[in-house]
C-alpha cells in the first residue's frame, strides 16, 4: 500500500500543467478533409530546403488506460472517471510512467545504486522530483509527458517551447559541435543533423538533477541522449530515445514514443509556482 500510494501522488506532481487550447484556426496550408477538419494523414510537410518540417504542437500519444492501470501495484487506488488525477484530460504514455515499461521488473538494466535510488524516490512520495518542487522536467522526460510542446524549425535552429513547464530547448543544427567546457543543465547542448527525412539529435551536458519518469527512474551527468525525430505524416510523428548514461544503466535504453499533432491548438501560460500550495502538504 506504501508504494502504492507513492506512485498515486507521484503522478499527480509530475504534471499538474494545463493543456494547450484549442483555438480553432488551422495554419495557412493545413490540408483539410472534406468535412473541414485537419487531414492527420496527408503527406508531411516540407521546409523550403526540402526536409520535413516538424513544427507544430505535438503531444506524446496515450496508452489504453487498461495497459497504464496494469503499470501501477496491485492495490493502487483507480477511479473511472478520473484514473489519473492531476494529469488534466489525457492519460499518459507509458514511457511516462516508466522509462523501463519495455523491461520485466527483474530485468531492468539498472546499475545497482541508481536501483536503490530508484526504489526510494518510489517510496518517497515525490516529495523529492523536480516537478513537486516545480523544477524542469528535462529530458527526455519532455518528449514524454502528457502535455503539449511546440516545435519551430528554422534552417539552422529548431525551437522546443514546453507549456509544461515553461521551458525552452535550442537544437542547433547549423553544422556547431557541442562546447567543449558545457556547464551542466536540465535541458543539456543539442546538435542536430538530418539523416534522410530523419531528424537526429545528440545531447550532452546534462546535470544530474533530473526524472526520467514520474516512478522516479534518475539519470546521472553522464547522460548521453540521442533522439530521432521523424515525421511519418501530416499528424504523426514517431521519436526514437536513446538514454546512453553507464553511471545509470548496464547498456544503453531505446524506447519509441508515438507523438500526434494538434493542429487547431496552441500553447497557453502555465507557472507552477503561481498558487502553488501542495508542497507543504507532501510526506504527511
């Protein structure tokens, strides 16, 4: 029952953001079924150097809610009409959940110390997770969770605005190599490259702060994520991660997370510390 409560308030820290509103008007260009809603399965869109053009405001695509209530301990509290309290109207990805939902609990490819940090961040209510103490998520934490991003992809730049928590990320793509002396940070140095219509993303300089799930799975500064963004139509995109950190994990961790464009929607203000009265109450 202990952990059982743990990953119930643990979900509900990890993201209390408000989602993206829907403002129903459609970008210039959107196709359009004959019913006048956004075609999701038209071509993708391309840039004027002809590569896919990701932008737009995606979200990561949830799981059944019977696969996510199969996720939690025997005993977790569920209610039908609101199983996931606090994560607003979409439940989450699996991968959200846990980073390692591929794996069999015993099977895990954990280092033995980042287990036991694991199962304590698990049996501590979230009181520590950077999202209780209204802090990043990070990555890939970002690319994850259920609330909206948006993306802006300019020909040297492309630009992740997250309603989240009000966060920002520079993938350069612009030919740069990471800095050489790279001051750690949630977010760490992004380069970027194209490999065909594949979008592939390498960062490094992370600090050693951040979630990788609302279970509480951590990452260390040795973190080195590669991510591959492609576009596979108008409204679907498919993300490859790659979590490399051997201070964390006995070999490298891929997962694919299915992201779904929502085009009559943008990103609204959210500030976790405005009105913010659940930290005092964590651990009680």
């Amino acid at each position: 029952m202990r952990v059982s409560r743990a990953v119930s308030i643990l979900l509900f820290a990890a993201s209390a953001a408000a989602h993206a509103q829907y403002v129903n008007f459609y970008a210039p260009g959107t196709p359009l079924n004959r019913n006048g809603k956004p075609n999701l399965n038209a071509p993708v869109p391309r840039a004027a150097n002809g590569r896919p053009d990701l932008s737009g405001v995606w979200q990561a695509t949830s799981a059944p809610l019977k696969e996510l209530a199969s996720m939690l301990p025997p005993g977790a509290p569920l209610d039908q009409d609101h199983p996931f309290n606090g994560l607003g109207e979409d439940e989450p990805s699996r991968y959200f959940l846990n980073i390692l939902a591929d794996f069999k609990p015993e099977e895990a490819p954990m280092q033995p110390a980042a287990a036991a940090v694991f199962l304590k961040n698990l049996q501590g209510f979230g009181k520590d997770g950077p999202a209780t103490h209204c802090l990043p998520a990070g990555l890939p934490l970002t690319d994850v969770q259920p609330a909206p991003y948006k993306i802006v992809q300019t020909s040297g730049l492309v630009v992740v605005l997250s309603e989240g928590d009000a966060s920002y990320r520079q993938i350069f793509t612009d030919g740069r190599a990471h800095p050489k002396n790279q001051e750690p940070s949630w977010f760490g140095y992004s380069t970027g490259k194209w490999e065909g219509d594949t979008l592939v993303v390498d960062t490094v300089g992370f600090n050693d702060k951040g979630w990788l799930d609302a279970m509480g799975h951590t990452h260390s500064d040795a973190m080195h994520l590669t991510e591959r963004f492609r576009r596979l139509d108008y409204g679907h995109m498919e993300i490859q991660l790659t979590i490399d950190d051997p201070k964390t994990f006995t070999k490298p961790v891929t997962v694919r997370v299915s992201q779904l464009l929502r085009p009559d929607s943008d990103l609204i203000e959210y500030f976790c510390l405005e009105n913010e009265k659940d930290v005092a109450h964590f651990g009680k």
